[in-house]
C-alpha cells in the first residue's frame, strides 16, 4: 500500500474487525472510474466491491447504494450512518500515481523522524470524495458491531442537487426517512479534521416589478431606479446579526443584476440575484421573508416613482431543499471519539503534529446539512485548499497515501469504539 522506500509500514491495522480490503487499491480503481457525466460505472464498482466481502448493497430508485450491519442487538446500541457520494464535478481529471510529489502536495510528512516526499493519488475524485469513500469503507467491512448498527449510505449527485439524500432522509414528497440516525459520519476532504458545522447556502431573486414610461415623461414606476434601495436592503441586512459560535456571521452577496431593456424608456422590471450564506437558526424559508419584508421598508423610504415599485423575493426553483447550516455541540462525545481516532492514526502514519484531529467548522455546504439536527461530524482525507490554492474541484486534486490510510483506520476505530 505504501512505497517499499518508506520504512514505517502506516497501514490502518486498528484493533477492529478484520477485513483484506485495500482503501488505496481501491481508490486508484475509483479514480480511473470516471463520474462526472454518470455515476453508473463507478456505482457498480462500489456494489461489486461490497458484495466480493460478502454484503449484500441495495440500489434504490433514487441511485442511492445502501448496505447494513446489524449487531445481535441492534436496539442496545445507537445506528450510526456513514455517508458520503460518489458523483464527481466536470470535466475528469485523469488519474495520476507520484510517490514523489513535493511542494504543497507533499506537506510536512514525517518518515522515519525525517521529511521527505510524499505518496500521492492526483485525479477527480481523489479528495472529493472517493478518498473519503475508501476509508468509509474500509471501516465499513472492517466493523463487527456488538451493539447498535451500521448503514452505509453513499449518495449519487452531491455536487448537483443530491436528490439522492434529500429522499433517503424523506426531505422529496412522498418519501421517508429512511436512515434515521442517531450518529452521522460524512465523508469528504477535512484533511483529517473534525467538523461539526457548516453554513447554508441558499440563493434567491429579488424581483422588482414597476411600471414602463417614456423617459423623457415624469411618469412610471422605475424598477432599476429601485434596485438602489434593494441594495442598500443588502448591505444592511445583517447589521444586527449575531456571530454563530461555531461559523461566525451570516454573510448575503448580491451576485447579478437584471434590469431594463431600451436606453430611452423607465424600466418596468429589474431584478437582483442573492447568494445567502446562513447560519443557525436561520431557515431558507426565514431568509426569504425577512428579505422581502426589509427590501420593501428600503423601497418604500426612497424619493420619486421607484417608491411605487413592487417587490417579491423568491428562492430558486430546485427538486431538492437547500442545504441548510448544521451546527453539532463540539462537546458531544462521538466529536470527540472521531478526534481522538483522528490524532491517534495520523500519528500512527507518521503525519506531523497537528495533522489531524482539530475539531473546526467545515469551509463547504454539503449534504451533512440533510441529516442534522442529530449529532452529524464531517471528516476524511485530503483538503479543499492548500497553499498553492484550489484542490478539490480543481485540475491538481490529489490526496496523499498516508492520509488514506490514517483516514481509513480512523473509521474503523471510531465504528469499533461505537458499536463494539
């Protein structure tokens, strides 16, 4: 699994179950597997892999792929769900094996009391979130739980508009929670850190709606000329907000405007495209009327025909909720069982102190937001930046060997300290 130079052997070997599965082997087979356009090859990949170990995975009508480890008492235990997604964002980035990348790919790894260059994968996919998907899984097969019980839960179109989760969790008509559970583990790149929250990211249109008139006239209701009191609404939407402890303040951007049509004639419509990023409690239904409700007081104290304009905000039209912000206590004890498996295995893989382990917000929306309010921690191998900028989403995504490996035997550990 590692390169025969390296003198520590940092296979996940955790006091767990035991299992013969390979989260690296399996990775560059998940990296080669393209899943940006479909996830048909790589879902078949993955039920393949599960049955070869002797699990039985369902497909559901949504694309979802779900597999089950129930202890001899599955009520005596909590049901932990360990979920992540295996869609990719556009285009493929092909897969790449370096044993001696340097610079920022290489970090500070520590081999043998020293530094040197490091192991890594490079393709779409690596980090986001095939990496994550590995060590999942590796847990996964490797877990015998004596207690409780264990769902494995991996979504087919995150990075869309994850259709898949928002029907396992009942968020579609006509659906069910199916999962209903008491802990979630999510995969994706945390670079081995814990986190516990995220903000919302909800985007809607203020829809200004006036009145068309000749220019030259003193006549009309100017709906661009109202666009000045819809930003001012902006700028000062959050004036009064307080910090989240966790995610700090909420943050809304206008992002597009829209308006008008002929040089010469008062503009009936216009309209202003926000970006809302939320924090709890803020719900996409809240946002939306206090945006409406504080843009109409803006409108209505401007001078001349644009205080006649009307107004109505609307949220975008999408199949799926808006991922809302989640927020878990950092207190609560499965943070800090992940935490100290974090610390102990990137150790254990010789990653430098202070890899690992520290419990933070997450910098990205993702699908943790379906399954909240229960406890919900975000975490798995590789980043979303570095120092030379973007990796996930980006041309040079990669994970490093090491960090799979840590990554995978924290899972195991975390899933041994929980239902063993």
């Amino acid at each position: 699994m590692t390169d025969a130079r390296d003198e520590v052997d940092a296979s996940p070997t955790p006091d767990t179950g035991e299992t013969d599965f390979d989260p690296v082997a399996f990775l560059e087979r998940a990296v080669t597997t393209p899943s940006h356009e479909g996830v048909e090859e790589m879902r078949r990949l993955l039920v393949e892999t599960l049955e070869e170990f002797g699990v039985d995975a369902a497909v559901d009508d949504a694309g979802c792929v779900v597999a089950e480890k129930a202890s001899p008492v599955p009520e005596d235990g909590p049901h932990v769900v360990a979920n992540t997604h295996i869609d990719t964002v556009t285009p493929n980035v092909p897969f790449e094996r370096d044993r001696e990348a340097t610079g920022p790919e290489a970090g500070e790894t520590e081999i043998s009391g020293g530094t040197g260059p490091a192991d890594v994968i490079r393709g779409r996919g690596a980090c986001d979130a095939k990496g994550p998907l590995a060590a999942i899984l590796y847990g996964f097969l490797a877990a015998e739980p004596a207690r409780g019980r264990l769902t494995l839960a991996v979504t087919p179109d995150e990075e869309t508009l994850s259709l898949g989760a928002a029907a396992l969790t009942g968020k579609l008509p006509g659906t069910d929670d199916r999962l209903d559970g008491d802990l979630y583990l999510v995969g994706e790149p945390t670079g081995l850190d814990v986190c516990t929250a995220a903000k919302g990211r909800f985007q809607g249109t203020i829809e200004l709606s006036g009145e068309a008139a000749h220019a030259a006239e003193f006549a009309g209701a100017n709906a661009v000329a109202a666009a000045e009191g819809a930003l001012s609404a902006i700028r000062g939407f959050d004036a009064d907000a307080d910090d989240h402890p966790q995610l700090g303040p909420p943050k809304l951007t206008p992002t597009v405007v829209d308006g008008g049509g002929a040089t010469n004639q008062v503009p009936a419509d216009c309209a202003v495209t926000v970006d809302r990023r939320s924090v709890p409690p803020e719900t996409a239904g809240g946002f939306r009327s206090a945006l409406e409700e504080a843009v109409r007081a803006a409108i209505d104290s401007m001078d001349g025909s644009a205080a006649a304009v009307d107004v109505d905000v609307a949220l975008t039209d999408r199949e799926s909720p808006f991922f809302e912000a989640f927020s878990t206590d950092p207190d609560h004890e499965f943070v800090g069982t992940v935490a100290e498996a974090a610390r102990s295995a990137a150790a254990d893989a010789g990653l430098p102190i202070g890899r690992g382990g520290a419990v933070r917000p997450f910098g990205a929306a993702t699908e943790a937001s379906y399954f909240a309010p229960a406890p919900t921690v975000v975490f798995g191998p590789g980043d979303l930046t570095d120092d030379a900028g973007a990796v996930a989403h980006a041309e040079r995504e990669y994970v490093r060997v090491r960090e799979i490996e840590a990554a995978a035997a924290t899972v195991a550990d975390v899933l041994h300290r929980t239902l063993g």
